[in-house]
C-alpha cells in the first residue's frame, strides 16, 4: 500500500508541476509581450523567441506525464502485442 500512495504522490507532484509551468508561462509571456510592445520589437520576434520553444518543453512536458504519445496507441500496442505472438509460434 505505501508504494502506490508513494506512486500517487509523485504522480500529483507532476502534474501540479506541469500546472504550475503553464501558468508561470502565461504570466511571464504576458510581461514579455507588453516589454516587446513597449520597445516596438517585432510581434513575430515574439512568439518566434519566447512562445513558440517555450510552449514546445510545456506541451512535451505534459505528454510525458499525461502518458499521452498520439503514435502509440493502446490499440497500436496490441497489434504490436500480437503480431510479437504470432512471430513466435
């Protein structure tokens, strides 16, 4: 029992960590925008240089602990699961 209540917490801790990421980019990206506003910079420079590579780690960050991959399905796993199978017989 103490190792999936072991489990459970670090699980949460990771998702609150993904929470927390998201929100820090959205505050920190709203202060960068009104400093490029400001300065005059390119928008496009903007989201290029700040957004754009940020919200890339963000999403990766979140398909690692959600254990979402788009290119491995459960259904994917279970052709692979099988056609391993018949390979051996």
């Amino acid at each position: 029992m103490s190792n999936e209540l072991e489990k459970a917490k670090t699980r949460v801790k990771y998702i609150k960590g993904v929470y927390n990421h998201l929100i820090i980019f959205v505050v920190m990206n709203l202060i960068f925008l009104a400093v490029v506003l400001y300065i005059d910079f390119s928008v496009n420079y903007f989201i290029n240089f700040f957004v754009l590579p940020w919200g890339m780690g963000i999403f990766i960050q979140w398909m690692l602990v959600f254990k979402w991959n788009p290119f491995t399905s459960k259904k994917w796993k279970e052709r692979k699961i099988k056609e391993y199978l018949d390979k051996e017989e």
